[in-house]
C-alpha cells in the first residue's frame, strides 16, 4: 500500500516485499493427472494460493519476479512463476534450478520477491561439444528462452530440444548479474557463445607445396593400357554366367598415343583444351560436275503445247 503526507510519496525502500520460505519439491512430485514436464523446460516455479493472496496485497511491480535462495550453501537464482497451484507450505522448482542451489527433495528455499533491469546482453557457454551439432543454435535458444523470466550469471540453465537435453551456463549478462527476459527481444539482444566444455579445434594439416621448377611427372595421367571400349562385363534375365564375361578387344602399343605436355601447367588450375582439326580441301578438277548452280532445274507448264484447231 502506500499513501501522501504532505504531498510527499513514501520512498519505494520502505514499501513492503514479499519473503517467506518454502520446502521445495522437484515437478515430477507435483500430484495430479496432468503431465506437467512443461515446466522442466523452463525456468519458473509453482507457488501455494496464499502466496498470491499475499501478494496481491503488496505494492508489487510486475511480471512477478522472485529470488530464490538457499542459505545453507550460499547459493541463490532468480525465476518467475508459471501458476499458484501448490499446496500450501510447498513450491515446485525445475529439477536444473535445484542442482543450481545444491537443494534436496523437502529442502528449505528463501522466496523474496525482486525487481529485475531488462537484460540488453548475455553470454552462454554449452556444457557439450553436442551443441554444436545444432544448425542455428542461436534460433533454438531463442524459442526457449520464451519458457523462462530471468537469468543469473553462474547458472546453468537446461533446454529441450529434439528430444534432447542441453546444458548451458550462463557466464555473462547486462546490465546485471541477474537480468529479466520477459519483455525482452532477443533478436535485438546481443547473444554470444563461448567455447563448449570440452571442444578441441581441428588440427588443420599443412600442406607441402611441390616444387615447379623441375620437370612434372605426368606419367600417371594416363594408364598403360589407354581407353579400352566395351570393358565391362554384362548381367543376364535368367541369371546365367554364361557369355557375361568381358572380352575387350586387344590394344596395339601403337594405338596409344600420348598427347603434348602443357608447360604452362600451374596448380590449382583446369585448362579445357578443344581438340580442332583442318578441315580436307576438296579438289574442284574432280568435283567439277558436283559443283551448286543456281536455278538450274528444269521447269514444268500445265498447259500443253500444241496448235490450235
């Protein structure tokens, strides 16, 4: 609540915040027909009734972000919550956000309610080379991040994709060590990744240049045989060996010919030579009676020649 004395607002310092404690459970204890492993895939909690009475009460900003923390191992994150559906005393936390805060089934969370800067740049680090494997890794982290409120540097986060569980640790945002995404572009976002735990760069072969100043060997190009036609062996309907086998016609050694180095040859480039021949001139002693005369056929008339009666 809040009021004016002599027209001066309350400082928002003393204005009321909501804490209390829970004993916290995984979502897979949560009773109830439906499967909830919606919430596994995101980064929000399940909350009791009263805690939404209570909260009704108080001057809050939303969205309703909340600080988690676990004050038997100093370890602390930041969430949203998805619905108050809880049983009262009880709040269900995302199996990846329990690892985090090192908490057992039944332990004891601080629950405060905070008010977090919109995050304008993070940085994750996957805890996979398998993530690598992911065609736009950035596109898929993306669609997940739409499941969670906030994020805190040092946690590591877990998103479900093909499925398949990936795990990345959160190792940098701005402005803050723990920012909120809810109303958040992160197209606009600038989103970096780090190296993944584990990965090895390829170790890239250097390759020896040959040396051009002597005489290539070209004597691979060509085999010893040459081209031979038809050298392949046949299949038969029936299925018979018979008469499949190949019998290629023998090559002379002096079919073979072998054609003209290329001296101007340079690694690294194809030069398509066309194959041109000069055209045989033809004697006109001997083609003479061959030779094309324009208009020299004979022409026909419908009407005979005679005389007239």
């Amino acid at each position: 609540f809040s009021f004016n004395m002599f027209d001066h607002p309350i400082p928002r310092v003393f204005q009321n915040r909501f804490s209390t404690q829970y004993r916290c459970f995984s979502v897979s204890m949560l009773a109830g027909p439906n499967d909830r492993s919606d919430v596994e895939k995101g980064g929000k909690i399940i909350m009791p009734p009263s805690a939404l009475d209570q909260l009704s009460r108080l001057n809050i900003t939303y969205p309703m972000l909340f600080k988690l923390t676990n004050k038997n191992s100093d370890r602390m994150t930041h969430c949203g919550v998805l619905e108050f559906v809880a049983d009262e005393g009880i709040c269900y936390l995302p199996h990846w956000m329990m690892q985090n805060l090192l908490l057992e089934e039944g332990g004891l969370v601080q629950v405060e309610s905070v008010n977090l800067q919109v995050a304008t740049y993070s940085k994750f680090q996957p805890q996979s080379p398998d993530f690598l494997d992911i065609t736009n890794p950035k596109a898929v982290l993306e669609n997940a991040l739409r499941n969670f409120a906030c994020l805190t540097t040092g946690d590591v986060i877990a998103i479900n994709y093909n499925e398949k569980i990936y795990e990345l640790r959160v190792m940098e945002t701005k402005p803050d060590k723990a920012v909120s995404i809810i109303e958040c572009d992160m197209n606009g976002t600038q989103v970096d990744f780090d190296a993944p735990l584990g990965y090895k760069e390829p170790e890239r072969q250097v390759q020896h240049e040959e040396s051009t100043e002597g005489e290539a060997d070209h004597s691979g190009y060509a085999g010893e045989l040459g081209f031979r036609a038809f050298s392949g062996s046949g299949n038969r309907l029936d299925g018979k060996k018979k008469g499949v086998e190949p019998s290629p016609s023998p090559i002379k050694p002096g079919d073979i010919k072998r054609g003209i180095p290329n001296y101007e040859f340079k690694l690294g480039k194809i030069t398509f030579i066309r194959n041109s021949r000069p055209l045989i001139k033809k004697v006109e002693e001997d083609e003479a009676g061959g030779r094309f005369v324009a208009f020299s056929g004979e022409g026909q008339s419908l009407r005979k020649k005679g005389r007239k009666p």
